[in-house]
C-alpha cells in the first residue's frame, strides 16, 4: 500500500461490524450496534446516519449502487439510497444469514447461513421461488463470476467450493391476437 487515501470517522461506534463500498466508487457504508452510516467516498464527510433495528453484517451494494443490503439475525434488511437521502426499502427473511452477494447484473441476490442454508433469489421479484441448497457446515463467503454461471462459497469446514448456478428465471409474455373478417 503506498498511501491511505481517506479516513473516516467511527468514533461513535462501539465496534465495526461490516463496511462496503459501492460499485460505482461513489459512497462507503458502516455499521456498529445498531446504527449504519453513509459517507460520500471522494470528500470523506458523512452524509447520513440511520439507527437500525439491530446490528447489520455483511453489507453489500447492489451493482447500480442504488440500494444496500445487510443482514441481521434471520433477516436481510434492504435500504433504499435514492435521491432523497435513505429509507429501508423492506425485509427478506432467511435462516441464519451470514453473507450476502449480489449478482453482478443485479438480478439476483445470494445468501448463506450460520446453519448451511443457500437461498438465492431473482431480484426482480423475492416472493417467486428462490433456489436453494443445503451445506453440512456454515457459509461464510460468497462471490459470483462475472458471467453468473458460478457462484464461490467459503464455509466453516476451511472448504471453498465452485457452484454452478441454474440461469436466472425469465419472465415471459403471451400476447393473443384475434382478428375477426
């Protein structure tokens, strides 16, 4: 390393547990014991603060940078970063979550669990039926190619291994013309 660049102020937090930066360079985000803060990346300064329901780990931005998502306990938390500041954008639950990994289109979101779980689901809608997958030891780490087609998972059991992943579902629609002489 041949400089730190930036520094950014923790000193309200009791002890990190999570910190992301977003794809497009743009922002840093950090979270402590129920609180996550947002920093401009370029000038350091803090743009905003939220008290969180709990303590956020793993942060992840989506691929556009447009929203954030964390876990905590047996959720993920989403938050939206539009224009108009932050708002929680919803909740997903999912057993035990430890590590998330957008997709880089964004079309889809993984996650692993403490308990071997591996969910993942279309981002297009997270009610439709998400694939999943059962590990003997607990997910640590993941990580899509940059094609999509392979997913890499850390577990606890000091094992890395390569996943291939079922294309992502497509929506199609019918459309019936009748025509009457």
């Amino acid at each position: 390393f041949r400089s730190q660049i930036s520094s950014f102020n923790l000193s309200s937090y009791d002890v990190l547990l999570s910190a992301a930066i977003d794809p497009l360079g743009v922002r840093v985000a950090a979270s402590s014991s129920a609180l996550l803060t947002l920093w401009t990346l370029s000038s350091g300064s803090e743009e905003t603060s939220l008290t969180t329901e709990c303590s956020l780990e793993s942060l992840t931005f989506s691929p556009s940078g447009n929203s954030l998502a964390g876990t905590c306990n047996d959720a993920i938390y989403f938050f939206d970063l539009g224009s108009s500041g932050w708002a929680s954008a919803g909740t997903l639950h999912s057993a035990a979550t430890r590590c998330l990994a957008y997709s880089p289109s964004g079309t889809r979101l993984a996650a692993g669990g403490g308990s071997g779980n591996l969910t993942v689901w279309s981002t297009a809608n997270y009610a439709d039926s998400p694939q999943t997958m059962q590990s003997s030891n607990a997910l640590l780490s993941l990580e899509f190619s940059p094609d999509e087609s392979l997913l890499l998972v850390g577990d606890s059991g000091s094992s890395v291994s390569l996943l291939n992943v079922p294309p992502a579902p497509t929506t199609t629609t019918t459309t019936t013309t009748t025509t009457t002489t």
